[in-house]
C-alpha cells in the first residue's frame, strides 16, 4: 500500500492529491465548508430572510459565506498548511490576504456561478457543497505556488545551491 501511494505522490495531475500538503488541504478545506455552508444557512434562513427575491437572498447569503469562510481557510493554511514557508514570508500579512483572495477569485467565481446553476436542480446547500469542491482544485494550485511561496521556495533552492558551491 505504501509503494502504491508513492507511486501515486509521483504522477504529474493527481499526485498532489496524496501528499500532506494537499491532505491538509483539504482538512482546512473542509472545515471551510462547514464555516461556508454553516453561514449561507444562517444567512438564507435569518439574516436575509425579509428579501424577497429568492434568487437575491441566495447572492447575498453566498457572499457572507464566502467572505467567512475565505478569511477562516486563509488563516487555517497559513498557519498550518503551508506554517513550513514562514522563512519565504517577505510582504506583510495583509498583502498575503490579497494574494489569497485573488487566487481564489477563480475558485469564487466558479463557487459563485456553479452554486446558481446547481441550485435550480438541488438544495442550494448541495449546490453550495459541489460547487466548494470543484472550485478547490483550483484555489489549491494557485496557494500553492503564488500565495503561499512555491515560486520563493523553488528560488531560493536554486540560491542555496549555487551559494552551496
């Protein structure tokens, strides 16, 4: 079983699917959809169950959620995803917010659009629930690389071999 997943760490498209890195990931990941789902609730069911419009209380309620869960799953990945990049750490914390909420805003989009589509055939809690999980294929790649350093590590590798010689 061990051989298997080192041989599966090693495949180009899914291997980062069995490294921690991406297990953690997802741990933060799924927490975040409890945060998104647990606020899109609340929102759908109280905070904006006076508008009306079903399809503009839904808008509102996914915003709030996304915002929610965006600011717990950055925290969560810087400090315990990517806590090993520390060292790379060279803009200010807020800047690195800005960095991750770019990243994501593909992922959002998609999040955003795939819950509107999904929801006129489900529950727009499942249509919230499919739309997190397509959408975090993206969002894990661009951390990866932009937010949280992989650029910065694979630089300062290279650095550390020529000062090395």
């Amino acid at each position: 079983m061990h051989a298997l997943i080192q041989t599966l760490q090693q495949l180009p498209l899914i291997g980062a699917l069995f490294r921690p890195r991406f297990i953690k990931f997802g741990i933060v990941g799924a927490s975040g959809v409890v945060v998104n789902l647990s606020v899109l609730f609340i929102g759908q069911e109280m905070l904006f169950s006076h508008v009306g419009s079903e399809t503009l209380r839904l808008n509102l309620s996914l915003a709030l959620a996304i915002f929610i869960a965006t600011i717990s799953n950055f925290t969560w990945n810087r400090r315990w995803t990517w806590q090993d990049r520390r060292a790379l750490r060279s803009v200010p914390i807020i800047v690195q917010f800005g960095q991750y909420a770019v990243a994501c805003w593909v992922g959002i989009v998609i999040q955003f659009g795939l819950t509107n589509l999904f929801a006129l055939f489900l529950h727009y809690l499942a249509a919230n629930l499919i739309a997190v999980v397509i959408a975090s294929l993206f969002n894990f790649v661009a951390n990866d690389f932009w937010t949280f350093g992989r650029h910065k590590l694979r630089r300062h590798e290279r650095e550390s071999r020529v000062d090395a010689i």
